[in-house]
C-alpha cells in the first residue's frame, strides 16, 4: 500500500524567457484545478518528479496565468524526458 497522500501534477514545460530556458522552473498542471483560486492553496508545497534512476524535489513558488498552472522550482534542473511527466505535489 502506498503511503503517498497528495495530488499528482503533470509537467507542461519549462520556464522560458528572453535569455533562454530555465529547466530548473517547471510549469505544472494539476488536472482537477481550473482556476486562480483553486490553484493557490498548493503554493509552497514540496513537489517530487520521479525518473528512472532519479529523485529531484522542488517547491511550488507561484502562479501562472489565470487557469490554474503553478510555476515550481526545483533543486536540480529537469532533464528534458521530464516533459509530460507526473510529478507528485504533496
């Protein structure tokens, strides 16, 4: 039996600007939140994207636009296979 007692999130993509790409900055997207106040209630929570021989955690730092994306910051940057991926938000 699982002790995991949190949501899971998928990775939409890596923070990006006008110097480049951060892939230590995940945009996530939780499937059962749909708005801006929905989505609030998750900041400053550990998130944990599991690879196949990696752990890396990161932390909910806030909000993306007005649909419920939440922007998180990772300890590590994510490879690139993390796209698409489930995270766990916990």
């Amino acid at each position: 039996m699982s002790r995991f007692k949190g949501v899971i999130g998928r990775i939409l993509s890596f923070q990006r600007g006008g110097g480049g790409v951060y892939p230590n900055r995940a945009l996530i997207w939780i499937p059962q939140v749909n708005s801006y106040k929905e989505a609030a209630k998750f900041l400053n929570r550990k998130v944990i994207w599991k690879g196949k021989n990696k752990v890396i955690y990161g932390k909910i730092r806030r909000l993306h636009g007005r649909k419920g994306v939440l922007l998180a910051y990772f300890r590590k940057p994510l490879p690139g296979q993390a796209l698409g991926t489930e995270v766990q938000i916990l």
